[in-house]
C-alpha cells in the first residue's frame, strides 16, 4: 500500500471512539480523495468497520462517503468480502445503500448476501437485527 494512504488509514485507526473521531476522520477522508485514486484505501478502511462495530461511523458518516467514490469500481464486492468475513450492522446497512440502486439479479444477489448473514451463529443482535429489518425492506 501506498506509503501516505497507509499513514492516513493508521491515523484513522488510532483516532476511532476518541470524541472528535467524526470531525477527525472528515479531514483525513478529504487527504485520502487526494492520494487514492484506485481504491487502495477501500480494504484497511472496511476492516476497521470490522474490528470496531459499535464505534459511531456517522450516518452515512465521511468514511462512507469516501468509500462510495468507489461505487462501481469495485468497492461492492469489496464491502460483500467484508460482510463475508464480519457483518456488522454498518456494514450491511452500506449494503443497503447499494441495494437501493440496483434492480434484477443484482438486487437478488445482495439480498442473499444479507440472508447468508442470518445463517451465521457468529454474529450479535444489532447485526442480525439489522440483516432482518434490510432483508424486511426488500422482500
């Protein structure tokens, strides 16, 4: 990774649950939009919605909204790798961000995805609940 997207990303990383984190991460996301033009930034940035789930990211907040710069170029089978690995209830409702623009068998297709998070017995309330209320709005 890019030497300067990695720094960011730790910054980000290292300012999560701290009382300015939003403000924070608003200014960093505004360095990244800069430097990352190929969605270098996409992977580390998803992993932190992992490891940190009940952290407030903002709704959508400015790391969403970096990351749908990427809409379309990769970041939707990115963020489908992240829920694959550790759904968190921010992570899905991103994906119903997306599934409110998609229509056919792409709709279909995230819509499975968040039905295979209901298969998981190693997911929290908040997350299932949220699979539930996404999966509800759908179907």
């Amino acid at each position: 990774m890019n030497a300067q997207i990695g720094k960011i990303v730790k910054e980000i990383l290292d300012r999560v649950n701290k009382d300015d984190f939003l403000e924070f991460t608003e200014t960093q996301c505004e360095e990244l939009e800069e430097i990352d033009e190929s969605g270098e930034s996409i992977d580390p940035l998803l992993k932190i919605f992992e490891d940190y789930p009940n952290t407030d990211f903002g709704m959508p907040g400015p790391l969403v909204h970096f990351l749908e710069r990427f809409y379309r170029k990769g970041y939707e089978e990115k963020l489908i790798n992240s829920i694959n690995r550790k759904p968190t209830s921010h992570t899905l409702w991103m994906l119903n961000r997306i599934i409110n623009d998609v229509e056919g068998k792409i709709k279909d297709d995230l819509i499975s995805v968040l039905s295979d998070v209901l298969r998981r017995d190693d997911i929290d309330n908040e997350t299932r609940n949220a699979a539930n209320e996404f999966i509800g709005l759908h179907t």
